[in-house]
C-alpha cells in the first residue's frame, strides 16, 4: 500500500478533501450533482487522476485502460497544495485521493459529488457491502456517518489495537494480553512501566508505544468517547477539553510521558515510529492498526512467532475501535468527468486492486465480501485474523467537525499543551483550557469562513 510502511499515519495530519490546519478558505461552491460529465463524444476521454503512484499503480493504470479502452488516466502525485489550487482554480481532477476521517469540512464546502445515484446502479459496488469505516464519508448537510456517500474507502484499520512481544513479556513474567478482551488503559500503562527498562539514565526497551508522532486527536477523541463525553457541541462549533473525560484522557497521555515508558515528542523515536524499535525488541506493546501486520510477513520465525495482536484499550463503558482516517477517494463536485471517474472507481475500490490489497495483509477491505480474502497463511496471520474479525463489531466513527480540520488542526495543539503539562508548568487541567481556548478560535475560524 505504501512506498515504506511507516509511512502510513503519517499521511494522517491532512484533512480529506483540502489540506490545512484549520479548514481551508472556501472555494467555490459545485453542484452535488451524482450523474453528470462528459462522456468524450466517442472520442477518448482522460481522467485527470490525483493519487500516490504506489498506491494507484501504473499496472493499476495499465489494467484499467484495457478494460476501457476509450478511457486513459493522466495521473498526478498526490499534493495537498497544489489540489486546493486545482479545486479554487474550478479545475479540478477527477478522481482524488481522500480520507473518510476529516472529510466533513471539505463536504461542507460542497467539493465532492454525491455518490448516491452511482452506488444505486451499480452492479460492483453496493451499499449493503460497504463495511463501517466508509460511514464516515457519508454527509447528510450537517454531520458525517448518514446521509449520502461523498467517497469511498479503499481500506482500513482499527488503528487502536495492540501489537505485542510474547518472548519480552514471558522475560518480565507478565500475563500476556488476551487477544479477545480488551485491557483499560490505566492497566495497560501500569504494564507498559514494568515492561519498560532503563540502564544509566538510557531506556533498553520501551515498555508501550503509542505512534505519538502521528496522532494524538484521534487516540484522545476516542477515549473521550469511550466515556460517554462529547468532543463538540451540538453544531460542531466549539469544543470543551475541560471536561471530566477530556481531562482524564489528557491525564493518561501526561502520565504516559512522564513514566517514560514510551517514545514522545520529548523523547522521540529515532525515526519517529515505533516499528523498527518494535522489530529490534526493544518494545514490547506498540498501539497501531491491522495494517501494521503487513510488517512482518517476511521477518523471520523468531519475529513472527513473537508477535500477537490484541484489541483496542478502552477507557470507561462505551467500547468503540475507531479508524483514524479511513483513505479511499472521491469525485469533485466539479469534476469533468464523472462517469468515467466512477468507473476507475468501481475498479480500484471492488476490482483486482482492492482483491490484492486485501490478501496483503496491509489494510482491512472496505468491503464485507472480500473480509475471507485477508491473509491466514502464517501462524500469526490466523490469530491477526481471528481477532481482527471480532474487533469489526466495535468499529464507529470518531467526531468530525466541518469547521476544523481533523489531526492537521488538533494534533499541535494538543502537543504543544501537553508538553507544558508533562513539565509541570502548568496543569493538566490548565492544559485542557488552553487546548479548548485554542481550539475555538479555529472552529470560529472555519465557522466564519464557510459561513
């Protein structure tokens, strides 16, 4: 799926359908219409396509073009600054590549075209097949998760779970993580601490890493929900971190730091991810996704037969295994080429592209018929499986404003105030009201401009 696995949340900082850290200017409002474009008048249409070349693939290209020959794709790499010109430019590509989490601000600015019409009649993608992680693409006028459909997923991960050294918890004579129930997160730092070692100041083995560099909104907004706490008001227009279960998530992720049982961006990884500190074991928990499993495929025994993955943590009653961003495509609203569009979405999303990519490993299908085609060759493939399998029921949709971007607006904020609260200068508490203060002015912000 991607041009180096660790790659893959680090693309998260970005909004779905515009990038910026708040929500960008508004751009020119398009009709939502869900059938439309030109068909090319018999002569060869090309599709003006904005995606990573090592997702959407020149063989990908090539396969599409002679199933449709009078169709080929121009493709572009993907660029957030130079789609928002495209799009304010009124020219804009025909197919882009989109995430599912955050695309409620570039669907309020009316970017993207309804898909509706386009799943009604086909016969290759249908909405009863679309799994959970699409709902987040779908925009009724005023939140995401119903309504129509303005993208669709390519694939997924519950990014939430848990990957695990066996051979390092047998060392330190911990009970391993159960594989089915999921562990709270006040026990699953007190574990992380005494798997953790230190010698001379030096740590030798985190004991739990939680990709601090690539997300923090979207790990703290679940645990919000997981207590039954709201992230926005009712409109989507503020946010309050002040609360009871925002301070209890801002707490944990202080007490983390300040345990140094995991990398952070006072202590960063050497590369910024935890996976080849995970692959040298000197990790022994790493809080990442299904994807992550891709990783280990070609490792050897000794690393396979070492790794098992668990459920997502929670924190309070409500039990929920989001995604943290969900990345597929969709057609701007003023794209010359719909139909066409939809057709290369058709292949990409529910043809030979979407198969290999299920029985990759590297990504969790977008769609419910192709769940059996994910990988259970390798011994830790069928506990991944079974495990993934059982997680799905838990998948929801994490809050998503139209005024703010999602990871891109909140993430600096929130590491920013954290880091003043892990250095004792200020509260936990303070940290919280500083966060909520910032954060309004950019919801106000987003607000004002979309109008």
């Amino acid at each position: 799926m991607l041009d180096r696995p660790l790659s893959r949340r680090g693309l998260l900082s970005g909004t779905a359908l515009v990038a910026g850290s708040a929500v960008a200017a508004p751009l020119m409002a398009a009709c939502d219409a869900g059938s439309g474009g030109s068909h090319g008048d018999g002569k060869t249409v090309t599709l003006t396509v904005m995606y990573k070349n090592n997702e959407l693939t020149k063989e990908h290209v090539a396969g599409f073009e002679a199933k449709n020959p009078g169709i080929k794709i121009d493709l572009i790499e993907y660029d957030g600054t130079r789609l928002n010109a495209m799009l304010a430019s009124n020219e804009p590509p025909d197919f882009v590549r989109g995430a599912a989490v955050g695309s409620a601000s570039g669907n309020a600015q009316k970017l993207a075209t309804n898909l509706d019409p386009y799943l009604d009649k086909s016969s290759v993608l249908k909405k009863d097949d679309l799994l959970p992680a699409n709902d987040s693409f779908r925009w009724d006028g005023k939140q995401i998760g119903q309504g129509p459909y303005y993208g669709i997923v390519k694939d997924w991960s519950q990014d939430a779970t848990l990957w695990y050294n066996q051979a390092l918890f047998a060392e330190a004579k911990i009970k391993m993580l159960s594989t089915t129930e999921p562990i709270s997160y006040d026990e699953l730092l007190e574990i992380g601490k005494k798997l953790t070692k230190k010698t001379g100041g030096k740590t030798q083995v985190y004991g739990l890493g939680v990709e601090w560099a690539w997300n923090l909104w979207a790990p703290i907004s679940m645990m919000i929900v997981q207590q039954g706490g709201l992230l926005y008001n009712t409109d989507q227009t503020e946010t309050d971190m002040t609360t009871p279960q925002a301070v209890r998530a801002l707490r944990w992720y202080v007490e983390f730091a300040r345990a140094g049982v995991g990398p952070t961006s006072l202590d960063p990884a050497p590369d910024g991810a935890d996976l080849s500190l995970f692959l040298a074991q000197r990790m022994a928990i790493t809080q990442d996704g299904y994807w992550y499993g891709g990783n280990f495929a070609k490792e050897s025994d000794a690393v396979r037969n070492s790794i098992a993955m668990a459920p997502a943590p929670v924190m309070g009653d409500k039990r929920i295994s989001p995604t943290y961003a969900g990345w597929g495509a969709y057609i701007p609203a003023k794209a010359k080429h719909k139909d066409e569009a939809w057709k290369l979405m058709e292949y990409f999303m529910a043809g030979p592209p979407s198969e290999e990519r299920a029985k990759s490993g590297w990504g969790i299908p977008a769609l419910k018929s192709q769940l059996s085609l994910m990988p259970q060759q390798l011994a830790y493939q069928k506990q991944v499986y079974q495990t993934q399998q059982a997680e799905l029921q838990y998948a929801g949709q994490l809050p998503d404003s139209p005024y703010v971007g999602a990871a891109g607006a909140w993430n600096p904020v929130l590491d920013k105030h954290l880091q003043r609260a892990i250095k004792n200068e200020i509260t936990v508490e303070a940290a919280g009201k500083a966060i909520t203060d910032d954060m309004n002015k950019l919801l106000k912000q987003g607000k004002d401009q979309i109008g």
